[in-house]
C-alpha cells in the first residue's frame, strides 16, 4: 500500500474518545506499517552502535545516521499528514481553534 494509501486510511481516525481523552485511533494497517518502520530504525540504531563498537569509518556511520533520520522523517511526516487530514480537521470542525496553535509547536519540533 503507497503512503498516500496508508494516510487515506488514517482519515477515518478519531484522536479523541467519548470522554474527550486525546488519543489516536490507527487503523491496524497503519499501525503495522508504523511498527514496521520503526523496528527497521531500531535495527539501524543497533547496526550503528555496532560500528562504533568496531571504529568503523566515521564517514559509514554518518551515512547510516542520515538514513536513519530519513525513515524518522519518514514516519513523523506519515503520522503528521494523517493528524492534519483527521485529528485537526475534526477539532477546527468543533471550534477547538487551540488545535492550530498545537499544531504549529510540534511542526516546529519537527522541523528541528
């Protein structure tokens, strides 16, 4: 399935409760595709720490370190975009205006 694919089906998510708690609800899709990227980062963190263990090329590790934040990005942009099209739409939708304020401090954290 695209990403595109994967966010669409995130849409249909809800970020609150019936007791207003914030909370996302993924679709198991996503949620295995999340997982299954964030494992794959897990991996890479543990190859690096290998490499460093070894005094592998500094250069090697920087790679394996730009990659690793790439499938990073990867997986904030994913759940970003699905927060944007459901959660936030959902909020402006109830006059929770608030939302564009949290939005705008984690975009900035993101983008550090």
């Amino acid at each position: 399935m695209s990403e595109e694919n994967q966010v669409q089906a995130a849409n249909a998510d809800c970020c609150t409760t019936g007791d207003h708690t914030r909370q996302s609800h993924h679709s198991e899709k996503t949620k295995s595709n999340l997982i299954t990227r964030l494992n794959r980062v897990e991996g890479q963190i543990r190859g690096v720490k290998g490499m460093i263990e070894k005094d592998t090329y500094c250069d090697d590790v920087l790679n394996q370190i730009a990659a690793i934040q790439s499938a990073l990005n990867s997986v904030g942009k994913l759940l970003l975009e699905g927060h944007m099209k459901s959660c936030v739409i959902e909020r402006i939708q109830a006059g929770e205006m608030e939302v564009m304020d949290e939005l705008l401090v984690t975009v900035n954290k993101l983008m550090k």
